[in-house]
C-alpha cells in the first residue's frame, strides 16, 4: 500500500486540453488523488486559466508540432488526451501523441475516444478508430474511453431554457439516447493514471437508461418547479451559435450525428461505468436538480 501510496504522489500526468470544458474536469480529479498536473496550452495566454484550473505545471505547445510534443512530455509517467472536436486531422493529432508518449518513455495513456467508434457512418466517430489501433500497438498501458453524449450539452443549452421554457434539439422528442455526466467520465480518467485497476481497459462510459427529451423536460420542470416543454428545432438554427466555430465541413459532421440520433438514437449500458466507478454513476436526474439549484442559488445573490 505504502508503494502504491508513493507511485501516486509522484505521478505527473500532462492533460491535453485542460484550460477545456471537459478535460477541464479531469484536472482536479487527479490533484485529489495525489497526481502533479501538467497542461498542455497552444499559447501564452491560456497559462493563467491553466493554473486557476488546478494545473501545477504548465507546457505550451502545438499537438501538431513533434518537438514542442516531446518538450511538454519530458518526465511525464502518464497522458490524458481529448482530441480537437470534429478537427480534420483529428486522427492524424491522436497518433502523434501516442508516439511522442512513446519517445518519452510515458507508462499510462488516457484517451477520450467516443462511445461506437466502429459507426463509421459517423465520420468523427471513426476519426478515433486509427488512435485506439496506435494504443493498442503500443507497449503503452492505455485505458480507453468510450463515453456517451455528454450531459453538459444540456449546461451549455441551460440559459436558454430557462429563459424560454423550452428545450430544444435537432432531432424527435422521442428520440432515446444514452448519456453521461462527463465529471464521471473524469473520474475514471483519474482513476486509470493514477491506479491500475484499469490498465489495458476499453470502457463504454453511460449513466443508467436512455431518456428521451420529453422525460428530460419534465426532469427540469420538477427541478425549477414551473413548466419546461420538449421542443423541436432545426439543425440551422440549433447550430448557429457554432458557426463562429466550426467549418461548413464539421458542421456537416455534426448534422450527421443529429440524422443518427433522429433514426436510431444512441444506444449504451451503464455496467462499465458503474464497475470503473465503484458506484452508482451521476443520473440525468441529479445533473439537471445541479443546474437548478446553481440556478436558484444566482437568483438570490
């Protein structure tokens, strides 16, 4: 115990995309396990959110560039990596971080990969398909992630549903997907650079059953105690605000999901989860009464 106890304490783990809103959430899991944090920013700028994000250290750099890879991983024992959404290269930044972790002697890879890579209807789904072969023909101790839809594109939706009442998404109502709270998803991360129960792991990361937006809406009626209606929007207007964003082409990819959902939805099995976690994962249910309560509680200062 006293040996794992001093692996952990002297762990660093360089996170890709920490100043972010999700491997942002992978930081103070690993400080609360013990693990010294170094991000990975494209610029000077992002030095200061890096820190006040949890970082201890801080590497600049460019995941396009090898040497500025190499730099930022010199005396680090493990990687969590969450590659550029919908990025056209995003593969092609997936594997050279795997062999530069190689070059660098790294023992643990974290990846972030998305829940049904094998759907290559979904381009960006595939996109993960050439990194996950890079880990598993690597002599890294590699756990993967398979998470679900993620239950903060519902914070980021959140303003505008209180606002009109209404949430909206571009596809049915009726449509059931499987979903996750990705602080859960962080927390697996953390466990796997910081033990080794879930080394060599591929992980299907969802929380317990697939809702759909009319139970969703009643979950946040009951939260805010006034009534939410499941609405309907297209994928022009749903996309809008991420045009300042992305391409015409990752908007394409993005749509493609959306058709998905609207015919099959997202299938996915809680079991994985539940067993990395060692408990129950975050419901739907409890993610939206957060958001509520962070609602309630800016209301009345």
């Amino acid at each position: 115990m006293a040996e794992a106890e001093k692996r952990t304490a002297e762990n660093r783990v360089l996170v890709v995309g920490a100043t972010g809103r999700f491997a942002g959430l992978v930081v103070p899991e690993l400080r609360r396990r013990g693990a010294t944090v170094r991000a990975l920013v494209r610029d000077q700028s992002n030095i200061g959110a890096a820190r006040e994000a949890g970082a201890q250290q801080v590497a600049v750099g460019d995941l396009r560039d090898r040497q500025s890879l190499d730099m930022a991983l010199k005396g680090i024992d493990g990687v969590f990596h969450i590659g550029p959404a919908f990025a056209p290269d995003e593969a092609a930044i997936g594997i050279a971080m795997v062999d530069a972790a190689v070059r660098a002697g790294v023992r643990k890879f974290v990846f972030s990969s998305v829940i049904q890579p094998s759907n290559t209807r979904l381009k960006n789904h595939a996109a993960k398909i050439p990194v996950e072969d890079a880990l598993y023909s690597s002599s890294l101790e590699y756990t993967v992630l398979h998470p679900a839809n993620f239950m903060q594109n519902i914070h980021s939706a959140w303003p505008g549903i209180v606002e009109s009442g209404v949430f909206a998404e571009p596809f049915p109502k009726t449509a059931r997907l499987a979903r996750v709270d990705y602080r859960d998803v962080a927390e697996v991360a953390a466990i796997a650079l910081t033990e080794d129960r879930l080394a060599f792991a591929t992980l299907e990361l969802c929380a317990e059953g697939r809702h759909n937006r009319l139970e969703i809406a009643a979950m946040i009626s009951a939260a805010l105690g006034r009534p939410i209606e499941a609405g309907e929007i297209s994928f022009h207007e749903w996309a809008a605000p991420a045009r300042a964003i992305y391409t015409e082409q990752q908007l394409g990819l993005l749509a493609k999901v959306h058709e998905h959902y609207a015919t099959v939805g997202l299938g996915g099995n809680s079991l994985a989860l539940r067993a990395a976690l060692e408990r129950e994962p975050r419901t739907m249910q409890a993610f939206i009464n957060d958001l509520a309560t962070n609602t309630r509680t800016r209301l009345d200062a």
